[in-house]
C-alpha cells in the first residue's frame, strides 16, 4: 500500500550518453529489450532539468491528468509520448492516476541542433518517477541505491535512456564478460573503467540541424528481417569484448578503431536495411575524412563517432585540447569554429536531484 503525500515536486537533471557501442535492434515483442549489449560515455553539458510537480486532480476526464510545458511552452507532441508512457506504466505505479501532474522541462542544448534529447528527457523522467514513488511508500530515495531500478524504468521509455542513469560509463546488455550486465538494466563499470572515460572530450560538430528522416524507432524495426542482423548481433559482442579490455588496457589505438567500426557499422546497417535509408549527409563524409587525416598526419588520438543523424562527435583526450582547436581552425570548414555549429562536451558523473520548488517558467 502506498499514500502519497497531497502534494510535492521533484526535480532532476540528468545528462544524455554517446553510445561507442550501438544498440541498433530490440528483441522482438519484448519491451524494449536490446538484440545486442552497448556501452556509452555519459555526458556532462548535454542535459535535461525536470520537474515534476503532483497535486489533487481537478477533473476525471481522462485515466492520467497531465500537463507539460518544455522550456516554458505546452508541447503537445511531447505530452502525448509522455501520457501513453504514464498510461502503460499505470499498474504497476496506481499513483500516477490519482493526482493531478505537472511537467516542466527544458534542456541545455539548443532544441534546433539536431541532438537528440530522448536520452537526457527519459531518464530525467524515470528519476522523477521512482522518486515520487518512493515518497508515497514513505521512503527516501538513494540514487545510488536504487539505480537499477530507475534505469529499468527509463529504458521502458526509450532504450538508450538507460545508460543516462550511470556515471561516466555505462554498460547495457548482457554479455559474458561481465556477469551483473543485463538486458533490463544499466550497469557501472570498476574504477580503472571510469578512469579510462574520465580523460575523454566529445566535441558534437553540427553538420545539419534538420530533424531525422527516419526516426530511431523506425531504424531499430527495420533490424527485424535485416539481411546481415544476426551477424551484427554477434560483432557488437566481440566488439565489445575488445573495448572493455582496450578501455582496461588505457590501449587508446584499438579502443578508437573499436569506435569508429560500430559509428561506420550502425550507418552501414541503416544502408543495407530491408528499405534502404542514409542519414549521413556529404559534410558529414568530409568531417570524417579530415578527422582521419589529421589524425595520420599528426599522429593524434582524435577519433569520431556517430549517432543515428548525420552529426559528427569528435572524441579526444582531454590533453590534446589545443591540439584539437588548432584542427576545427584550419582542417574545416571555418563555420564550425562559431559557437552555434559545435557543442563542446566531456564525460559527466550523471545525474543529480535539483531543488524541489518548481520553476516559473
Ligand atoms: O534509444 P533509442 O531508441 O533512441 O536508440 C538509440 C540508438 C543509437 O543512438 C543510434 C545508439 C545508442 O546505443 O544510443
């Protein structure tokens, strides 16, 4: 049993990930269960703040009583992905329909970047959630504590969210070299992990800020029936098998190599797809091939990846920082040295409660 206090808030900010590993593929009719495992760098400046905000409901109308604002504005798109989450989510968490719920949300990084938010957005949420949940049973809430289960939560919502819930590194899936990992949970990894990640910068290089063609929901349902899937499933394990030992060696060659095969792989499926589909764009091409080459040239450890869009994460030891604006400077195109073509980010220690008082706006 559970009662819940008349009213509260709670508030959360909670960063987004950049996947070295991809998760590209769900098992099928399961709840957003990963084909394969991942492994992801949690980022620091890239974030989502949350407020969720309960009181007595003001009509019976509908089975959950919900409204949202992002960044001070109802976003009703936003809302409805949100509601139909509350709605499947209404058995196990009754509370959910028995207040009146109020959103307000908004994140550090342009809406407009072309970056995508589901991450930092979903596991904010799965934060205010169990939060609110352990307050009803009359409960403090340790994140620390109680991780797993807020990361179960945010991946029901969207897979990747999952990983936002952990430090630094975060691994998802089940994988023989590492026993606790779980297709239903986000895991941290030892010190020597977290020390290794600890060192990494993640410059996002805006190529194109235009909303996906084909959403990551699309592109994990066209692996159902895709030619080279099984295959795939079984590379991301060996994949991931020689990160985590290059990541335990501090071998950053082979861990950059790791990298830019999964960023090349995941955009290589979306191309050889039952209906064949390319979110790299031309500029995205010339990043990559400038990336490459100043690398070679200068025999610096920069390398990239990619998430599903065309943009370009150009990751770098925090040493060679100079090193790396001296590239942006001279080896591309001079746009991307203004501050609205680039988001400059590093690995983060994940996510932390905000003050409970909602904002205005
Ligand atoms: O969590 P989703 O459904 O948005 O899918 C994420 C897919 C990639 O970003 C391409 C890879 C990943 O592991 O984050």
């Amino acid at each position: 049993m559970y009662s819940c206090p008349p009213e509260g808030v709670v508030g959360w900010r909670s960063p987004s990930n950049i996947a070295l590993i991809k998760y590209w593929g769900k098992q099928p009719q399961r709840e957003q269960l990963p084909a394969n495992p991942s492994l992801s760098f949690t980022l620091h400046h890239a974030y989502t703040d949350m407020w969720l905000y309960w009181t007595r409901r003001t009509h019976r109308d509908d089975p959950i009583e919900l409204q949202l604002y992002f960044e001070g504005r109802p976003a009703d798109d936003f809302r409805k992905r949100i509601y139909d989450f509350m709605l499947r989510l209404l058995p196990e968490m009754p509370f959910l329909g028995e207040y009146a719920i109020t959103i307000r949300t908004r994140n550090s990084f342009p809406h407009s970047a072309g970056i995508a938010s589901s991450a930092s957005a979903m596991s904010a949420l799965a934060l205010c959630l169990v939060e609110w949940k352990y307050r009803c049973h009359g409960l403090s809430f340790d994140l620390h504590q109680h991780y797993r289960e807020v990361s179960d939560i945010a991946r029901r919502a969207s897979g990747s969210a999952c990983r936002s819930i952990v430090p630094q590194v975060a691994l998802w899936g089940a994988h023989p070299d590492v026993e606790e990992a779980s297709d239903s949970y986000a895991i941290p990894l030892p010190k020597t992990y977290r020390d290794f990640a600890e060192q990494w910068r993640d410059l996002i290089l805006i190529v194109d800020k235009s909303p996906k063609s084909i959403s990551s929901s699309q592109g994990h349902a066209l692996m159902e029936g895709h030619p080279y899937a099984t295959t795939r499933y079984q590379q991301a394990k060996k994949h991931l098998s020689v990160l985590l030992k290059a990541m335990k060696d501090g071998d950053i060659e082979t861990f950059g190599r790791i990298v830019e095969a999964e960023a090349l792989t995941l955009h290589a499926l979306m191309m050889c797809s039952p209906t064949p589909y390319m979110l790299l764009k031309p500029q995205t091409i010339d990043v990559i091939n400038a990336i490459q080459n100043w690398r070679r040239t200068r025999d610096l450890p920069m390398y990239f990846t990619l998430d599903a869009g065309p943009n370009v994460h150009l990751l770098y030891p925090q040493t060679y920082e100079a090193e790396i604006w001296t590239f942006i400077a001279t080896a591309l195109p001079s746009f991307y040295y203004h501050p609205s073509r680039y988001l400059a980010d590093e690995v983060g220690n994940g996510p932390h409660p905000l003050e409970p008082t909602m904002p205005d706006s």
